[in-house]
C-alpha cells in the first residue's frame, strides 16, 4: 500500500475570473533550535523550549519578514513553533493563534531518543518506518498520513478564513514536509526529500486552481554568521 495525498482542498473547477489571482499566501517556517536539535533528539510532541541559538534564528526569521503584509498568524501550540512566530512578528500587533493541528508529528515512544537508539530498540519497526513513513507507526505515535489527515483540514480553515491575505504559519519540520507533500499530491513515503531546517522558510499561494510554491526550505536569513541548518537527525 502506497500512501498519496489527496487532492488539494480546494476544487479544480473554482470559477474565477483571473487565473492568477491570489487566495491565500501562506507563509509556513519550521520553528528555530532546541538543545533537543542539537543532540540530534527526535521531539515529536514533547515540549522542548528554543535553547538561545534558536531564540536568534528567530529574530532573523523577523528580519526576513518585515516587509511581508502578514494579517494573521498561526502555530503549533508546542512552544518551541509559537516562541518561533512571537520573535519573528515582534512589533506587530497581532496574536499568535495555537492550534493543536500543527503539532508535531507524534513520536510516541521514541520521544527523546536518537534516531540510533531507536533502531537499537525496534530495529524492525525502525527499517520499516524508514522505507514507508507514510504508512508505519513508531510505537505509540503516528505516521505521516495520520499527521496529513490532522493538518489538511487546518489548511482549509485559513483558505476560507483569509481569502486575499498572507498568513504566517510556525510549525514543525515533519508537519512540514507533509504539509509540501500534500499541496503537491506526492507520495508521503518520499516526504524526507523535502528540506525543512530550523526557520526554514516556504512560500505558497493557494490559487484557485491549486497550489504554487515560490519558495522551499528558504533560509538566506542565516547566511553570514553561526546560525545555519540544522543536520538531518535535528530536523524533527
């Protein structure tokens, strides 16, 4: 069994009367660094805090997003994803909106170890979940359809409610990446060619047509100092 996304949540046959006209512009960046990251840690639900080098990856994150016309933002209610979208919209006042949807991937059992421990620990689980993530479950967690599933109808939510706005949306890299998966109909087993380093930035509109991605895993705002990506491992 091979997990696809579904179509996007939105109809092909949307009438409109300029093809490029804009719904939604979304925003979406992973949230800036834990120690959690830096010990290479898989997270999922467990609420680790940014340690000071995410804290300033995020006030970069600010800088990028100054001249952005953001209307509404919305996080993940883990606080390492809404401490994120504070920092990054200081000065402006709007509330940052946690949901629940935008949570990480839920890890279950395999919270806080390494991805070595955990292949110590299950190894068969471990392999599997390395060839189908899509469909395969950590003990006591979820997998990336589970989380498409969660986070599919938090995208529909924002398109209905900000119609001709730009929303900033701070999250996780698992959401993510199955986020990138979903808004492209990919197959989630290949979710993990998608980057999502700590305040990666992507940039999508919602036409009514589908999806446009003008940005993925952006992070030029980190370039010149020692702020930089996280390793593969951290990224969760």
């Amino acid at each position: 069994m091979t997990p696809q996304s579904p179509a996007p949540p939105w109809p092909a046959s949307t009438p409109r009367s300029d093809a490029t006209a804009v719904i939604v512009r979304l925003i979406v960046v992973r949230h800036g660094e834990t120690t959690w990251n830096a010990e290479n840690r898989i997270q999922g639900q467990t609420d680790i805090e940014l340690n000071s080098r995410g804290e300033a990856q995020a006030r970069r994150l600010r800088a990028r997003l100054a001249e952005e016309p953001i209307t509404a933002v919305y996080a993940s209610d883990l606080q390492r994803a809404w401490r994120t979208a504070e920092l990054a919209i200081e000065g402006r006042d709007l509330p940052v909106v946690r949901d629940r949807a935008w949570r990480e991937l839920h890890f279950g059992e395999w919270e806080g170890l390494t991805s070595a421990e955990t292949v110590a620990r299950d190894p068969e689980i471990a392999e599997a979940r390395r060839r189908q993530p899509g469909i395969v479950r950590p003990p006591g967690g979820e997998h990336l359809g589970d989380l498409r599933d969660r986070i599919a109808p938090a995208i529909e939510a924002i398109r209905l409610r900000h119609q001709g706005e730009t929303v900033l949306v701070a999250t996780h890299g698992g959401v993510v990446r199955t986020l990138g998966c979903h808004l492209l109909a990919m197959d989630l087993n290949l979710a993990w060619r998608l980057g999502a380093a700590n305040v990666g930035l992507a940039v999508v509109d919602l036409l009514p047509d589908g999806p446009v991605i003008h940005a993925w895993n952006e992070t030029a705002h980190l370039l010149g100092d020692q702020l930089g990506l996280a390793s593969i491992e951290g990224a969760r």
